[in-house]
C-alpha cells in the first residue's frame, strides 16, 4: 500500500491530506557493480524522493536493496511501480 502523504512530509501542497504518489524501482547489474534505486514522487507537485543502494557502498546492513523503502514490498522486476500494486 502506498503512503498516502511524502514519508518525510514535505508534500508542496501544504494542508493536503492525500497525494497522488507513485513509486518506480529500477536495478542496473554490471560487472562489478549493482545498483537498487527507488523513486516516490507526488504526481500533482513533482516532489519527489529518491532512494538508492550500491553494491559498493553499503553502508547500512541491515537495509535489503531489493525492498521498496516507501511501500515495503518486495520481489519486483525493474520498471515496476511497486506501490500501485
């Protein structure tokens, strides 16, 4: 399910209650490096938020790449919009 407002808060439309936001995940595989990246962004105001993990810069172990950060789904192919699933 998606988030009804920006996690964060900062929705441009302030006093709304409800943004129409969508999320994308995208994955890129080289030789050497691997790329999670997710995006939420609020179709109205453009506000957007991006999220993304290299295979080189891991900073957080306990964070799984492959898991939407907004909507918390899992196990989704690149291009999907997770959160409208």
């Amino acid at each position: 399910m998606k988030p009804l407002t920006p996690p964060n808060g900062k929705c441009l439309q302030g006093g709304r209650d409800e943004c129409p936001l969508v999320c994308k995940y995208n994955h890129f595989d080289g030789d050497e490096l691997t790329i999670d990246a997710w995006e939420l962004k609020c179709l109205d105001c453009g506000w957007r938020d991006t999220i993304g993990y290299r295979s080189d810069e891991m900073d957080d172990e306990t964070a799984d790449p492959k898991t939407c950060p907004f909507c918390k789904k899992t196990g989704l192919q690149p291009g999907q919009r997770p959160c409208e699933q």
